[in-house]
C-alpha cells in the first residue's frame, strides 16, 4: 500500500497530477492555500493507490511525495 503526500503550501494548483493519476484519486480541495489557490489533494482508499509515481513525476514544483507503507505502520 501507498501514502500520497502533498505538500499543500507548494502546490499552485496547475492539476498536471490530477490529469496523470491512472486511477482518479486527486482532486482538488475545496480550502486554499497560502498562495490563494485550491492545491491538490488524495482522495479515495489508500489501497487503490499503486504507488506508479506519475503524480510526483510529473509535478513541476515537486510537492507530491509517495510512500510504500509497509504493514504494522
């Protein structure tokens, strides 16, 4: 299984993760952040996430992180 970290106050909402996450889990937040826009953020069961990376790869301000949780964490 896998963590999607998003690092609210560096994302400027451009939504390139949005557009490559295979499975549909990011979307944008209804809150803004401090630069005044609505950043990205995980939604949906931790499990569907296959940790492929495309989010955090493609993020031109690298505020998206992936981590494998491994079991007992």
């Amino acid at each position: 299984m896998f963590a999607v970290k998003i690092d609210r106050e560096l994302c400027k909402s451009c939504e390139l993760c949005i557009e490559f996450c295979p499975r549909d889990l990011l979307k944008l937040d209804a809150e803004l952040n401090k630069r005044g826009v609505h950043p990205a953020r995980f939604e949906g069961p931790q499990e569907r996430c296959t940790g492929c990376g495309n989010c955090a790869t493609i993020c031109p301000d690298a505020a998206i992180e992936i981590e494998e949780i491994t079991q007992g964490e």
